[in-house]
C-alpha cells in the first residue's frame, strides 16, 4: 500500500499526539513509576532531591544568619551614639565650672593656691618612721 506524503504526515502526527497524551495519562494515572526506566532513575532522583533540600536549608540559615548580622550591626550603632552622647555628659558635668556652680550653696570653694608637688626620699620616710 503506497501512502502519500499528506498521509505519512498526518499519521506521525497522530503518533506524536497520541504518544503525549499517553505520557500525560501515565502520569496522570502513575503507571510511570513501574516502567524499568524509572525505576533505573529512582535512585539518582532521591539524590538530587536529598540535594535539593539541603540547599533549600543552606539557604534559609544563611538569610536567618544575615538578619541576625543586621540586627546586631543596628544594636551596636546604638549602644556606640548612646556611649558617645554619656561621655560627653560626663565631660561636661566634670569640668571646673560646672563643679563650682554645684558646689556654690555647700560652701565648698575653689582653691586660691596652685597644687603643689610634694617629694619625699626614702631616707626621710624611714627617718620619720622611726621617730
């Protein structure tokens, strides 16, 4: 029997549509997981898939590792202002000046004389230790 060229096309394409609606229906119907090439494949498809969670995983603890880094970042700029902002109270609060005008009702005064340095030899200590 001698077919045409309309006709040899029209029946490979009935080949293929029939042959993808079969793959479609085995899937559907889950007769793919018992063919032998499947099963050959079975294998290497839990390793990939194994794979693929622990990237899935690698992943999120890298972001949850990211945040935490941010967070801290943030938390450490804070406690730096807050660090800057008390010693520079604390310079201000300490300066002659400020003292003085604090000091003004207790009756505690500035000192009119310079301080002055005393030195002692040790001889003179052991002397005085002595007496």
């Amino acid at each position: 029997m001698i077919m045409s060229r309309k006709e040899k096309k029209s029946r490979k394409e009935r080949k293929r549509s029939n042959s993808s609606s079969i793959k479609v229906m085995d899937v559907l119907g889950g007769s793919f997981l018992v063919r032998e090439r499947f099963v050959k494949q079975f294998p290497f498809m839990v390793v990939v898939t194994v794979l693929l969670m622990v990237l899935i995983t690698n992943t999120y603890i890298a972001e949850e590792k990211n945040r935490e880094i941010v967070r801290t970042t943030k938390q450490l700029n804070d406690l730096q202002v807050e660090y800057i902002q008390l010693k520079s109270a604390i310079m201000q609060a300490s300066k002659q000046s400020v003292l003085s005008k604090k000091l003004n009702g207790t009756g505690i005064k500035d000192p009119t004389t310079p301080v002055m340095r005393i030195n002692i030899d040790e001889n003179q200590a052991i002397e005085e230790e002595k007496k």
